[in-house]
C-alpha cells in the first residue's frame, strides 16, 4: 500500500465504510457492527448532570447541602463501592479492549465475523489491556501530583464547611477555576494519548504480537519520519469526532423530539386514564406505561445503532486507513497487491491462464 496523507485516507475510510456496512447491506449484519463500533470507538459521551440549589444572601449553600457534613459510616461505605465499582469496570474495559480487536480483525479484512477476531488476538488484547492500565495509573499519578498544592485549600474548606456547617462557594471557587485550564490540558494529553495506543500502537499488538517497547518504538520512528502528517492527522482526528457528534445530534434532534413527545403524551394518557384505579386495573395502567418507556428506549437505541454506527466505522477506519500508509504489514492487508499476471499458454487446443 503506497503512503497516503491524512486528508486523502478521509474518503478511503469513507469507501470502505461503505463496503463493509452496506455492500451487502443486511440489517442483523449492519445492527451487529453498528453496536460493536459505537462501544468500542466510545463516541457516546456522559455529561455530567447539573442541579440548581439556592444560595444564602451571604454566599453560602445551606446547611442540608453541604457535602462535608457526612458520617464516616456512609464515607466507608461509599469508599467500598467505588473499589467495588472500579474492579467491574476494570472487568467491563478488558471486554471492550476484547472487541476492539475483534473489530481490528473485521475492518482489516472487511469480514462480518466478530468472533475470529475475539479468540486470535486473546493474548494481544490482554497484554494491551494492562498497558493501558498502567498508562491510565501514570496518569493518576500525574493528577494527584498536579493536585498536591491545591490540597491544604481544599482542607481548609472542608474544615471551615464542618465548623460552620455551610459551603463557602467563593473559596470553592477560588479553588476550582485555577484548575480548568490545568483539566483541559489532561483531558487534550488523554485524548492524544488514547490516538497513540489505539490508533498505532494495537496494530503493533496484533499483526507482530509486539511489546508495549517494540510498539512505541515503530510508532515513534514512523512519527519522527513524517511530522508533518502525523499532525494533520492528529488534528483531524481529534476534529472529526466532534464534527459527527456535532452532526449527530442535529440529525437526530427532530427525530428524538418527536419520539419524547409522543412517549410523554401516551404515558400521560395512561397515567390519567389509570390515575383512579385499583387493584388488577392499576397494574395494567403500569405495565403499558412501562411497556411505552421500552419501546421508546428500543426505537432510541435503534436509531443511536444506526446513525452512530456508520460513523464510528468510520473513524476507525480513517485511523486504519492513514497508519496502514506508513505501516506496510497493515497496509498489505488493506489493500492486498494484486495476483501476479500470468501469461497465457497455448496447448492441446486450449487456452489456458
């Protein structure tokens, strides 16, 4: 496969999208990958909830508010459910980390079949796993240590908030705003380094069983060799998700709207025709209002299949397409060269090839 820059492996990735999701289209094939695609890409992005809560007039949260005035029993208990909920979803990752190579398999060698893909590279994904446990604890490190001189205003807050039993939310602030740009600079390190490891160092662990050392030297000694295009992709990279998300939630704005609406008029129509009942007519009136909110999140998960599908194939795809350019065993079997031309022979009367 010849070298190909950042801007053309856009409509490369584009086409073969489209020949794997749609040629031919099947729709158990094409909900199938679609999932697989948005789990292991990660397009979906959780943001954090906000609630409104009153203030004093002399700048402080009420006492029932503030966050410090917590019993050391529930502090414990919450301590062990985050362990708890760290090691699930330590467990949950190392089964994305799973499927990803299995998609690897799938986009390489434009197959359907998740489950080749699964088993080969077992070894690979687990070995990929814990190097990218190790580099997300390094990065822990660097915010707890990025987060040491911020740690006496913190405990002076806290003990203030004990002693007065209010929150003072201009300290708080005080505190917090320094950090915003220091969050954003992580959370762009975060991103870049997750393009280094999925994007050229798996097909490292997969194709030559590399290293965690073998597969950052080929990546560096390709990046060194081609600034240049390694940034425009980085760029492009980081800007393509962000535009198709942007695109997606226009695409499906209308269409969700319409859906919430239409759910919220049925379940209010049941709620009040039920409103009044008792007994076995009460637990009919729940049930449809619960079989509504399912079919409202089916219909909701369908259309996130196949909008977000397509573009998550995309994307990786693109990531495929560009390092497979400068990475000849990915690039041979992206594009495997054609079979050498054989002459014709004449003989017996046949023509034979």
């Amino acid at each position: 496969m010849r070298p190909i820059s950042a801007a053309d492996a856009v409509s490369a990735a584009v086409q073969r999208t489209r020949d794997l999701l749609f040629r031919p289209f099947r729709w158990g094939t094409y909900l199938k990958l679609g999932l697989v695609a948005i789990v292991t890409e990660g397009l979906g992005s959780n943001l954090p909830s906000s609630s409104n809560s009153g203030s004093s007039p002399s700048g402080h949260v009420p006492t029932n508010l503030a966050p410090f005035n917590v019993p050391g029993v529930q502090i414990a208990a919450a301590v062990a459910m985050l362990l708890l909920v760290g090691v699930i979803a330590l467990f949950i990752f190392y089964l994305i980390t799973r499927l990803r190579f299995a998609y690897f398999h799938c986009l390489i060698h434009n197959t359907t079949e998740i489950g080749p893909g699964w088993t080969i590279y077992q070894p690979q994904a687990l070995r990929f796993f814990w190097m990218n446990v190790a580099v997300g604890f390094g990065f822990l490190l660097v915010m707890v240590a990025i987060a040491l001189p911020f740690i006496g205003g913190f405990i002076r807050l806290f003990h203030e908030s004990r002693q007065t039993h209010h929150l003072d939310v201009q300290l708080m602030l005080s505190l917090v705003l320094p950090l915003i740009p220091i969050i954003f600079v992580l959370a762009v390190a975060g991103v870049m380094t997750d393009v280094v490891l999925r994007d050229w160092m798996l097909p490292h662990y997969a194709l030559e069983d590399a290293s965690a050392g073998e597969a950052w030297s080929a990546v560096w000694a390709r990046v060194t060799a081609e600034k240049k295009q390694f940034l425009v992709y980085t760029v492009l990279r980081l800007i393509l998700p962000f535009l198709a998300a942007i695109a997606l939630f226009f695409v499906l704005m209308i269409p969700g709207l319409v859906l919430a609406a239409s759910v919220a008029v049925a379940e209010w129509g049941i709620h009040s025709i039920f409103a009044d009942s008792t007994g076995a007519s009460a637990v009919v009136g729940v049930l449809l209002q619960v079989f509504f909110g399912v079919l409202a999140f089916v219909f909701a998960l369908l259309a996130g299949i196949c909008v977000g599908g397509p573009v998550s194939t995309s994307i990786r795809e693109y990531a495929l397409v560009f390092y497979g350019g400068h990475y000849r065993a990915l690039g041979d079997i992206l594009y495997p060269s054609a079979p050498p031309y054989t002459a014709p022979t004449f003989g017996s009367g046949q023509l034979s090839y």
